[in-house]
C-alpha cells in the first residue's frame, strides 16, 4: 500500500502539519527537520503527489519555449507541436507561451530572453545559440531561480538544467558512416552544407561527420557553406560548388533549405547525382528520398522534444526524478525502405 503523509508522520516522530509543510516546501522548517522528515521519506518510499500539491496551490505553470522563425521546416513541426501541447494543457493547470526570434540573431535572442520575468515565466525551453549575449541572458535566468532547458541545439559552456536533443556529434558520426558506406569506394570531395557554424548543433554534426571521413581513404570535405538554412541560399552556393568542383561525390546538409538542395539536384541527370544525406523527415525531403534525388534522411522526433522538455521543466520545479530513458531522443535513420507513410 501507498505510504501516506501519516505514515511519514509516525515513522519521523513529528506532526501531520510539519510534514505537510516539509513536503510542500513551504518556510520557517529547521533544516534539520527537513532533513528527518525527508529521511522518513525515503525509508518509507514515500512519493509526493504533485498534482493534488498543485490543486491544494492552485498553482499555474508558466513555460516559454523559444524557437527559431521562417521556412525551416522542422521548426514549424516544432511550432505545430508546442501549440498541440498548449491546447493539452491548458486543462492541467499549465501554459505555455510560443516565441520566435530570428535563426542565427543571437541579439535578438539575447534581448527576448531578458524581458523575460519570473512573476510571469515559470520556466524556459530555448534553442540557444552561442555568444556572450546569449549565455549572459541565460545565467541571468538561472541566477532568477528558473530552470532553463536547451532544445535541439546545446549551449555546454551555460550550467544549463537539461538539453533535449539528439546527440548531435552521433549524428555526424552516423551520416559519415552511411556515407561511406553509400560511396562505396569511390573517390572524391564531399560538399558540406549548414545553417551556421554559430549555433552548436550544426557545429557538432560538422565534428562527428568529419571524424568519420577523415578516416576513409580517398575522402575530402570541402569548407562548409554556410546559408543561414535558406532554400535560395543553398541553391546558389551548391550550384557554384557543384560547377568548381566535378569530383564533388557526396553532399551532406547538416542544417535546412533542403528545398533549395533539392531544386539544385533535380536538374543533374541521375546517373550524375552524388549521394545525399539530409536531415529532417520533412515533405520536401520524404519526396526527395522516394524519388532517389535524397538518399537517406537523419530525422529526431520534434514532438518528443518539446514534451520532453516539459517534463524535464516541471520536474525541476516539483523536484521529483524523472524516468531519463523516457527523455532520450533517439537518431532516427530512414531510408527509401522504411519511410513510414506520410500524415493524413
């Protein structure tokens, strides 16, 4: 049987009232009080129930998730999931604030992130880019008292609470591998395709995928275009490359603007077509795989990570441990032979 708030009680020698508020954490509880009711705690096995704690508060959650603006897609399938979860929650006593900053800005983002206050925020979940500006405006939030969660893409140097993230430097791995497995032999360069070389994600999977083919022998990397995740961008600068390089064999777009990838690869004939690897299961890129222009796709799960990120918020406010298999976002593969069907 569930041990209860009177178990706990009789187990410590001390009122209901004290453990009541040693559980809820509410002051003017010695420390060495709490420490006895918490040892009779965990003797005990006792779990606190947050929800019931909450209704008792009627306390409200606040959460801020910050993503990046424009035509990537998978921050619109990042945007379409926060709001789901919104509509979901609001029911459960949370709510949940959607803000978008420029890709690449980290000013703009440093300057969104210092607005925010703790009467109104009672948490954040933001893909953080790295900077001064940046990381100042993140330790002031923890310096507030409000746990911060990086999402897709990590800022290590912060004392962060959580990142809810693949691991991006196994994904490089994981697309240089499958690379050199696609090429089979053959040589030549590899175009290198990202966002920016400022935010870490792109950073590591630039780290992973090089370790990997610097082993491979007669394997280069070109320097990597750097097209701010923009459709036109990428097309302009891959086709240029494309010209001043013949021998390029393989493309690897660690970022988005895979349109413009696409765009660029339609007009070489098939048998021209160097292996591609990408990321993100979009529309673009599922058409593109199905019809051989794409050759694999490295996909993480953007409604995992926002729920992830939730979980992980709430659990720092309430204190309780969370199941950490459950918050580990997996590096998904797919290729033409296990594209899942496409949403309704």
């Amino acid at each position: 049987m569930r041990p209860t708030l009177k178990d706990v009680a009789r187990h410590s020698g001390l009122s209901i009232a004290t453990i009541d508020r040693v559980v809820n954490q509410r002051p003017g509880v010695r420390q060495k009080t709490v420490e006895r009711v918490q040892s009779a705690m965990a003797t005990l096995g006792y779990i606190r129930d947050v929800t019931a704690a909450d209704l008792a508060r009627r306390e409200v959650y606040r959460f801020v998730f910050v993503i990046h603006d424009g035509p990537n897609s998978f921050m619109q399938q990042l945007a379409v999931e926060i709001e789901t979860l919104r509509q979901f929650s609001a029911n459960n006593r949370l709510e949940i604030d959607l803000y978008r900053v420029p890709p690449f800005d980290g000013a703009a983002l440093a300057r969104l992130l210092n607005r925010l206050d703790p009467a109104t925020c009672s948490g954040v979940a933001v893909i953080a880019a790295d900077g001064v500006a940046v990381r100042d405006a993140l330790v002031r939030l923890k310096a507030l008292g409000l746990p911060v969660v990086t999402l897709v893409s990590d800022v290590p140097a912060f004392p962060r609470d959580a990142y809810v993230g693949i691991d991006n430097v196994a994904a490089g791995r994981t697309a240089g591998r499958l690379m050199g497995r696609f090429l089979g032999g053959r040589n030549g360069k590899i175009a290198l395709v990202a966002g920016s070389m400022l935010v870490r994600d792109h950073v590591e999977r630039r780290m992973g995928f090089e370790q990997v083919i610097a082993e491979t022998r007669g394997l280069d990397c070109l320097p990597v275009l750097e097209s701010r995740d923009d459709s036109r961008i990428v097309q302009r600068m891959l086709r240029d490359c494309l010209s001043s390089h013949p021998d390029i064999v393989g493309i690897y777009n660690m970022g988005a603007g895979n349109r413009g990838l696409i765009e660029t690869l339609s007009a070489v004939p098939p048998t021209e077509r160097p292996q591609v690897i990408v990321h993100e299961l979009s529309e673009h890129s599922r058409h593109a795989l199905s019809e051989g222009i794409v050759d694999a796709i490295i996909h993480q799960d953007a409604g995992h990570e926002v729920r992830s990120a939730l979980r992980v918020l709430k659990a720092k406010i309430d204190k309780i441990p969370l199941l950490q298999g459950q918050e580990q976002i997996r590096i998904e593969i797919y290729l033409n032979e296990n594209l899942p069907a496409a949403p309704a």
